[in-house]
C-alpha cells in the first residue's frame, strides 16, 4: 500500500498551494516511497556552501536507499514539496529566509516571502502532501531554563496532532532533555530509539536518559506507524536514531561547549525562535568546524533510516 494521500482527498485551497517537483510528482504517482526534509536546516543550520552540499548528499543518499526525497519550502507563496537545484541553491544562498515553524508558514504564503521549513512546519507540508516519513537533524524542544522563558518548540506540538514519523537524532543537548521527554509522554507521542536503550543526544549516542522504546529494524519501525494509523490522526512518531559512533562528539566533551554557547547567548539577550540558531553557529566555532562534520554524518544516517522506513511502509 502506498503512504501517499491523492490530492483529490484535500480541500481544494490546500491542494493548489502545494507544488510538487516532477520527480516527486512521479513518485507519488507510480506510489513510490517519499521521505520529506526540512529546510530550516538549510537556511539556519549550517553555513553556506556545505548547506546546500550536504541537502544534496542527503537527497540522494535517499535515491541510494531506494526512495525518492522530497525537500520541503515556501517559494513565491506556495509550498513546494521537492526542490530542484535551482531552488536548493536560490534557498540556501539567500539572506533574509523566514524560519518557518506553525505559526509563520501561512505568513509566508500569504507574503510571498521565502522560507524554511522547521520540523513542524514540514510536518504540516508532508501530512497534506501524503507524506508520512521524514528524515531531520535534531527536533526543537524545551529549552532550558524554560521554566522562566516558556521557550518549548513547536515541533512538540505538532508531534502530538500531525500523524508524520520524525526521524532525528535526538534532542540537542543545549536543550533540556529530560523536559523534552516529559512534554512528548505528556502528549502522547511514542519516542523509540534505534538500535540503542538510551535516547540519544545529537551530537552524542548517549544522553544519560533510558529511552522509552527502542526497536532494531525498520520493518518494526512501519509496524508501530501503521499501528497508530489505526487511532486516525493521532499525531506522529519520533524514531531518535543515534549519530554513527565514529562521527560522535561525546557527552563529557559537548557539555563544555553547549554551556559556553548558551552563557553567550544569555549575555546578549537572544531570545525566542533565533536562539538555536545562534547557538549553534557558535558552537560551529567553539569546536573548530567539528560539530557540522558530526550534524552532516548524523542528518546523512537519518535520512538513510528514514527511506528504510519509507520502503518497509510501501511494502506493508
Ligand atoms: N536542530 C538542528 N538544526 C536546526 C534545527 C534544529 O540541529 O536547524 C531547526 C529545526 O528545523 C527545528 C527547529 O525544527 O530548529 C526548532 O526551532 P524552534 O526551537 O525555534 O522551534
Ligand atoms: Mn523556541
């Protein structure tokens, strides 16, 4: 059975705002498997040029895995669901890109403007679009000190309304994990690791933290995902899929790092949607390029994960 919706199921405004790229559009026509990608990652993750380097290596090593990768956008006030090289390269060049979560992708539409897709949002764009695999980095979370800042994503949210499988790597340890869990059992989203017992921490395989569930396989994977398609939409997944160990910065060493950030970001007051950002565009720097070689393996390994998946459900 394929994992894409026909368009003719959408109410018609939503149909005409999404634009498909041909090879998604063949995809979904011969049901194929698709795995969404965030953008957000793009724009305001990684620095130009390997941004726009590493969205291409991760598309296809998606094509490798034996499905089609669709990359995800707001261009000239539509959503586009896969972007040629064109578009890749106009997003991941441009100054001024709106980052994109719930509350700003109808903005960005109605606007004209362009932006990126954060997890929620591109969770949004896949679910109308019929998606139901998406590969990412990291997913926004509580932040800490969240208590007094009320900063908690709205990628948990959307995790909680919007039946799509968030593949990552797990929360960044610049948030607060264990918050993070706490927030996603309260909303009832099932958060299982792969091929490990702890949840795993971005940049690190080990957070300290047992993991709710963990399964070994992607066929286990689309079992639970059609398992809780039977609740209707019942909001998603998240499969937290451990950084290969040789790309591992480990936990010890981050930490330093991560709190260095975190105080400089507090010293110059950032706030809200920019302080991930800019947190991690300083650790970029704190460890010498290091943490992007580890976010490039990590998001490639995800991706790899989530066209398994992907493959598993047009099979079942
Ligand atoms: N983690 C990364 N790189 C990123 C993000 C998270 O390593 O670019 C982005 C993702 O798009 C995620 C978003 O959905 O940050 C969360 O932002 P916020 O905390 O403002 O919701
Ligand atoms: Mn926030």
């Amino acid at each position: 059975m394929s994992a894409t919706l026909p368009l003719s199921a959408l109410p018609v405004d939503a149909a005409g705002l999404l634009q498909f790229s041909r090879e998604v559009a063949e995809a979904r026509a011969q049901g194929q498997p698709i795995v969404a990608l965030e953008s957000t990652i793009i724009t305001h993750g990684m620095p130009f040029p390997q941004n726009v380097e590493t969205a291409r290596q991760v598309e296809a090593d998606i094509r490798a895995a034996g499905a089609v990768p669709a990359t995800i956008a707001v261009l000239d006030g539509r959503i586009r669901i896969g972007l040629d090289d064109v578009d890749l390269d106009r997003l991941g060049q441009a100054t001024g890109v709106m980052k994109c979560s719930r509350a700003d992708l109808a903005i960005a539409i109605a606007t004209g403007r362009p932006g990126s897709t954060t997890v929620a949002a591109t969770m949004m764009a896949a679910h109308l679009a019929g998606i139901a695999v998406f590969a990412t980095g990291g997913i926004g979370g509580v932040h800490k000190g969240a208590e007094t800042s009320f900063d908690v994503s709205a990628d948990l949210d959307e995790l909680s309304r919007t039946p799509v499988c968030v593949v990552c790597a797990g929360a960044k340890a610049l948030l607060d994990i264990p918050k993070t869990l706490e927030v996603l059992e309260t909303r009832g989203v099932p958060v299982v690791s792969y091929g490990v017992d702890e949840v795993p921490a971005f940049w690190s395989r080990t957070s300290g933290l047992p993991s709710p569930y963990r399964m070994d396989s992607a066929e286990d994977l689309a079992r639970l995902i059609r398992a809780r398609q039977i609740f209707g939409d019942h909001g998603g997944v998240l499969v937290a899929n451990p950084v290969p160990t040789e790309a591992e910065i480990p936990q010890a060493e981050m930490a330093g790092f991560i709190n260095a950030a975190i105080a400089e970001a507090d010293r110059r007051g950032i706030r809200g949607k920019t302080v991930t950002p800019f947190v991690l565009a300083l650790i970029f720097e704190l460890t010498k390029g290091r943490s992007l070689v580890t976010n490039i393996a990590l998001v490639r390994n995800n991706a790899r994960l989530a066209a398994a998946i992907a493959v598993a459900l047009t099979g079942s």
